[in-house]
C-alpha cells in the first residue's frame, strides 16, 4: 500500500494545509507547561510568555506564576483548537502529557497539565474517553539527591508523591466512527486478542525513550515507538492519516508508515529536520512511500 506523508515545517495553530474533517487520528506528545526544559520554546513561540518571566523576576506575584502557566496552555489550546476543525467526525486526539512539579517563585507545587487540557479540550467540544497512564519503570524514588524522591527523607509530613505517570489524553470529535458493514480495510486492521486485552488496560508500563544524542534531541521528549505503535493501531485503519502538531523527532511518522498509515507532522524547529529524516528515512527503505517535506 503507498502511504503519504507531509512534514511541515510551521506553527501547528494555523494548518492552512489540511481541509476540515480530513484526519481520522491525531497522536501528539507537545511540550509540557511548566517543564523547565520548555521554558525557552514556549517563550519563543509566544513572546507574551517571556515577558511574563521577566515580569515574575521583578515582582516575585503568585499571580504572575498563575499567568505564565495559562499563556502556556493558551498556546496549546489553539493546537487543541484547530485539531477539532480538521479531525473527521469520529476521530480521536491521544495527547500525552505529563504533570509538572516546580519550585517557582519560593513555592513547590503541582501543575496538572492533564487536568488543564482535559478542560480547555471540553470547551472545544471534544468528548472526553477513558485515559491511559503509563507507568515507566525506571522511575524510582531515591534518597538525598540521587533520584525523583522529594521532600524530608523518612520524616512526615512534609515529603511529596513521585511524579512516575504520564498520562495519554483520549478525546473524540462527534459521534462514533462509521464504516460499511464488513469493511475490508477495517478487518485487515483488526488487532488480535492478546494485543486488545493489553493495550484496552488503564496503565501502560514501558520504558521511555532514552535520548543519548544532543540536548536539542532529548528537549523533543519523544514517547516510545510502542506507545505511538499502540495507539496507532487502536484509533485507526490502514490507510487512514494520522496527525502530529508536535512532530518533534519524527517517531509518529515513522510508526504510522510501517503501518501503512499516511501521516502530516508539524514541527517548528527546522533543526530537528535531520533527525526526522534520518529517523523516516531508516524506515522507509522497502516501502512504498512518498515524504514531502514543506516549509512555509
């Protein structure tokens, strides 16, 4: 089967490129609010942001914390938005994303992403389905420094839980997906027992990615091919075209297209476009595909 895919080097708040209703899945991991490591992008994506930082250094407010933190998912919440204009009726948005814990201003605290977008994506009229938590193994709490443990060692009550979850958002637009009864393409994308029993749970354990590169690829936090491969496979048929606003190092292009899905990735950092391409291009090989790649 030739599959097709678009890596689009542009703003995924604005996809002049895809028509309304032409995308059946949405998989994306964007940059976390409140993650240090993101810091820098959301400030350049959004000049407000860094204003705000700048402000939090001179007046040390609680509320200009509270500002930082919305402008952040004001950001991602024109991606949310204009995911629902192009997702066909019954398609499914999978967001993975992780909470944030941060000493801002003197103050450690919780930032609930997933409770954010789960919110804003409501608003949009997204229906809201059963969420996914992977678990990764690797994470475990030490003592004095030496892993995620926070707070007074052994002593109550004033340690905190570790943050070991990320969760994968699961939305849909409209009704239920329709399809001609026995639909070839469908039963061709059928999934076996084992694999539904498994991937239908509640909590994923898998390791995540690790990034042994550069700082620019490990800043791109890329999920594991398995949890792209998985939810892939669930929310989709052969053929269909499935869309990531965050492309980041190409790995829902590449598991799309050794599925014989087609795919359309935005990124904005035209410095990973190597690392898309070596990662497509090492997939590619002896499969009947067509990369484009398109920048603005």
């Amino acid at each position: 089967m030739l599959t097709q895919h678009k890596i689009i080097l542009g703003n995924s708040q604005q996809m002049p490129e895809l028509q309304d209703g032409g995308v059946q899945l949405m998989v994306t991991s964007p940059p976390y609010p409140m993650i240090k490591m993101w810091d820098a992008l959301f400030g350049k994506a959004d000049p407000k942001i860094a204003q705000l930082w700048q402000k939090l250094n001179a007046d040390c407010q609680e509320e200009t914390v509270t500002q930082i933190y919305d402008a952040m998912h004001d950001y991602l919440a024109k991606v949310w938005q204009e995911t629902y204009r192009v997702l066909a009726d019954g398609g499914i948005a999978c967001i993975n994303i992780g909470d944030a814990t941060r000493t801002v201003n003197g103050k450690f605290k919780l930032f609930p992403n997933h409770a954010r977008i789960t919110e804003i994506c409501e608003k949009i009229g997204f229906t809201t389905l059963p969420y996914i938590l992977w678990k990764k193994p690797t994470t475990k709490p030490k003592y004095k420094g030496k892993g995620a443990f926070l707070g007074s060692g052994f002593l109550p009550p004033n340690a905190y839980v570790t943050l070991d979850c990320e969760f994968i958002l699961i939305f849909r637009k409209g009704s239920l997906r329709k399809f001609q009864p026995h639909d070839q393409t469908r039963y061709d994308s059928a999934f076996t027992k084992p694999q539904r029993d498994e991937w239908f749970s509640q909590i994923w354990a898998l390791n995540g990615t690790r990034q042994t590169t550069s700082e620019l690829e490990r800043r791109t936090a890329a999920y594991p091919d398995e949890i792209a491969n998985r939810l892939i496979k669930m929310f989709s048929i052969k053929s269909d075209i499935v869309l990531d606003p965050f492309l980041g190092s190409g790995t829902t292009a590449k598991v799309a297209m050794q599925n014989e899905r087609n795919s359309i990735g935005y990124e904005t950092d035209q410095n990973l476009l190597p690392i898309i391409s070596k990662k497509i291009g090492n997939s590619k090989a002896n499969m009947a595909t067509d990369v484009q790649i398109i920048k603005r």
